[in-house]
C-alpha cells in the first residue's frame, strides 16, 4: 500500500487498517489499486467515495 503515490502512511489496529491519503494528489491509477485492495480484503468500498465524487482522482 505504501507504493501507491497518494497514501501518506498506513497503520493496523487489530484487523483494521488507518491509512492517510493525500486527497489532493490521487490519481485514477491510485484510486483503481485501492479499489482493487479493498475488493481483495473485503473492505467498505463506501470509503472510498470521498475520493472518486467531485473529480479528485486526477487523470
């Protein structure tokens, strides 16, 4: 995860993991890996809305 350009850093509690993103550099490649590790783990897509809405994945 920390090979993806926007995240800043990533830290487990338990079964969870907190990861900082720089909202203001994602890209669409960015935004398609964290989709991709969310899809894997079983993660909330719902979280990552934030950062597909109102064009912040810069192309």
């Amino acid at each position: 995860m920390e090979q993806i350009a926007c995240i800043r850093s990533v830290k487990g509690v338990g079964r969870r993991v907190f990861m900082d993103i720089d909202q203001s550099t994602v890209t669409v490649t960015d935004l398609e890996e964290l989709i991709a590790i969310y899809h894997r783990y079983g993660g909330d897509l719902t979280q990552l809305t934030a950062l597909s809405e109102g064009g912040h994945a810069q192309d």
